[in-house]
C-alpha cells in the first residue's frame, strides 16, 4: 500500500518531529506500518486521540476513513483512499504531538498490544 503527505503534514513533521524533508515519506511509512493502533489505548487517553482525530479530519466524508497512528509519542493521522482503478493508499494529514502527561499511558497501551495472547487450552 503506497503512502503520501500532504504539504501541512511535511511542516508540521518539520516542525513538530524534526525531520529533514527527505525523510518525511519514510517516517509516514513508518508509523502507519510499526505505530501503534489506538484500539489498545483506554480512558481519558482514548477521548484525547478522538478529539484530536475530529478536530483534523473536517471536510472528510466520515471518521471511518481515518487512520490513527501512535509512534513515539507523535500522533499520525492518515486519511485511507481508494481510486477508481481498486488502488488503495493513506494519506497522512497530519502529526500532533501527545502530552507528557499521557506518555505513560502510550508506554502501557504498547506493552498491551505486544503481550502475547493468552489461549484457552
């Protein structure tokens, strides 16, 4: 699945992660690929990305388009296409840095998801 960034992603990656403009698509690859997937975030944490997902997707039909990416400490937010021809592709719209205070709620919702399932034997 092919990855691209939008001219608002690239400054705000600039300016919020740090990144040479080189590197930008490569990072979106990244995060969408390695970052974590909110469905293991729980409480106040949770409400914050919803918002912050809402606040950054105006103009986008509905939120179910919307990837959501968590990659140290940096939110990724895609927008998920498809074309006419079947090719499908994310967009990234934007990057949000996550508050300090919900830093170790990212550290327990990653810990959560590479936990290892249990099975019922």
């Amino acid at each position: 699945m092919n990855t691209y960034v939008t001219t608002h992603s690239c400054e705000r990656m600039k300016e919020r992660v740090g990144l040479p403009k080189r590197a930008h698509c490569r990072m979106a690859k990244i995060a969408l690929n390695r970052g974590l997937n909110p469905e293991f975030t729980t409480g106040d944490f949770r409400d914050w990305l919803e918002k912050k997902a809402r606040q950054h997707i105006v103009g986008i039909d509905s939120i179910g388009n919307v990837v959501l990416r968590i990659h140290a400490y940096e939110l990724y937010i895609f927008r998920h296409l498809e074309e006419q021809s079947g090719d499908e592709f994310e967009l990234l719209i934007t990057v949000v840095r996550i508050p300090k205070v919900f830093w170790k709620m990212v550290d327990s919702a990653r810990l959560r998801s590479e936990s290892p399932k249990e099975t019922g034997t």
